[in-house]
C-alpha cells in the first residue's frame, strides 16, 4: 500500500489546476469546498436569470439603449478614421 501525502494535478501548459489530499486535510478544507458550492450554485441561478432576461421588458429596453450607444460610438471611432 502507496502512501500518498499530497499530488498536485497540472495541465497540459504546467499550471497546477487541482490537488489530491489525504483524508485528514480534505476534512480541514471541507467547509470551504462546500460554501464554494453553493456559490457554484448562485452562478447556475443566475444564467436562470439570464436565460428569463428575453422576455423581461426593462432588460431588452436597457439593452437596447446599450447597444444603440455601442452603435453610435462605433460610428464615431470610424468616422475619426478616415
């Protein structure tokens, strides 16, 4: 039996993106694994709320002052160009 105290995992490119712990340091760690979590948890609440955001008037009202000044700055950036 391999006695494993810590293996860090690395990507293609050398860049640590994951670690095995023993069980004694998992459970050290734990709580806050778990309140990262239910953060993941509040990020899949809000791409809810952005797939609801087509049908909300005041978001499609506010895009669409958004990308009219988008639409006139670019303009200008490509008027000055010439």
């Amino acid at each position: 039996m391999a006695i494993l105290q810590r293996q860090f995992i690395t990507n293609t490119k050398g860049i640590p993106i994951g670690v095995l712990l023993p069980l004694e340091e998992y459970r050290l760690v734990e709580p806050i694994l778990k309140q990262h979590t239910q953060i993941i948890n509040n990020d899949a609440d809000k791409l809810k709320l952005m797939e609801q955001a087509p049908s909300d008037a005041r978001f499609m009202a506010d895009l669409s002052e958004v990308m009219s000044d988008f639409a006139e700055v670019d303009t200008e950036w490509w008027d000055t160009k010439k």
